[in-house]
C-alpha cells in the first residue's frame, strides 16, 4: 500500500515523532493508522528506557506568582535540547507543575523530608483519637500507622504529590513517550525530562 504525505503529517502532529519514524511506522503498519500508532508507542517507550540514564542540562525557569505576590513559585524543569526547552508544550509542562505546586502548597519535598517531630505529633494526635472512639488497645498501633498512611497532612502536604496532581498526570499521560519525572538527589528540587 502505498503511504501519502497526508498520513505521515497526520501522524507526526499527533505522535511528534520525526517524519522518517513515521513512514517507517506506517510502512510497517501496511498503512494502519493506528498500528503505526501502537508502533511509534512502543518504540517510544524503549528509546524512553535507552535515554534514562541521560542528563538533562537545558531546561527552564517558569515563575508564577498569584495574589499580589502572596503565593508564588519558581520551578526548574530540566531537559536534554534547548529545541525541547523552547517548545510550546515544555512550557505548558513546566507552568502545570508551577500551578500544580502554587494549589498544592506543599511542605516538604518527599516523606522522607517530614520532620520526626512532626510525624510523632500527628501519632499521638491518632492514637489519642482512637483510644476516645473507645478501640481495643491491642489493635491500636496498627489504626493510628493506617490513619497516618492515609492522613491528607503527609499525602497532600508534600511535592511528589502536587506535581503529580490531575493536570499534570494528564498532560504526562498524553506525552508518556517523551516525558518524565525524575526526582533530583538532593532535597528542595526535582527534574522533569
């Protein structure tokens, strides 16, 4: 079957793959548009694994201020181009992830950030909440460790979940091929490639 331009151009918007992937993709694909799809996906995916272990030295700086300059945010999102850093959808990317962490307002970076001090005071908090529901004392560690899992304080208060919120997650799971998060080692930062 042969392969039109139109097909190609139809599946470079939609894939951003380059136009050679996506004639060798419909190529494979006898012409199936969504075969080459699944294609490009898959191959997507594996040159996803190839790069994982690249370092991402371009990027920007996306600033967001709200409220008068109440609440504000300035977030580094790192890449491996300066072509992606400029690109419309990078900068769309990186001001979710400003927003995201602006509605968020989280206090520490991971769990592992929040103080213990911290973390004993919502257990007390917890336990004396379950000894006055009137709970056995024998089964009380394990309700106040459940209640802290899913206390909105650790889950909500912390920046691995508010860049992972529901905008964020959405625009990741439509551009999943060539983009992801990676958590930078050191606290108070993190990198999306």
């Amino acid at each position: 079957m042969a392969i039109t331009t139109q097909q190609i151009k139809d599946l470079r918007e939609e894939t951003g793959a380059g136009v050679m992937d996506c004639r060798d993709a419909l190529q494979q694909a006898n012409g199936d548009y969504d075969e080459a799809l699944d294609f490009l996906r898959q191959k997507g995916i594996a040159t996803a694994a190839e790069r994982a272990d690249r370092e991402a030295l371009d990027g920007i700086v996306e600033l967001y201020s709200h409220g008068d300059g109440r609440v504000g945010v300035m977030v580094e999102v790192k890449c491996e181009t300066d072509f992606v850093a400029r690109s419309k959808t990078f900068r769309t990317f990186a001001h979710e992830i400003a927003l995201q962490i602006a509605a968020g307002a989280p206090r520490y970076v991971s769990p592992d950030d929040i103080p213990g001090e911290v973390i004993e005071e919502k257990r007390k908090d917890a336990r004396e909440f379950a000894l006055e529901e009137g709970k056995p004392e024998n089964v009380i560690d394990r309700i106040v460790e459940g209640r802290l899992k899913k206390a909105a304080y650790f889950q909500q208060g912390r920046l691995s979940h508010a860049i992972c919120g529901p905008c964020v997650s959405s625009f990741l799971q439509r551009r999943s091929s060539d983009t992801r998060y990676v958590p930078e080692p050191h606290p108070g930062s993190c990198r999306a490639d």
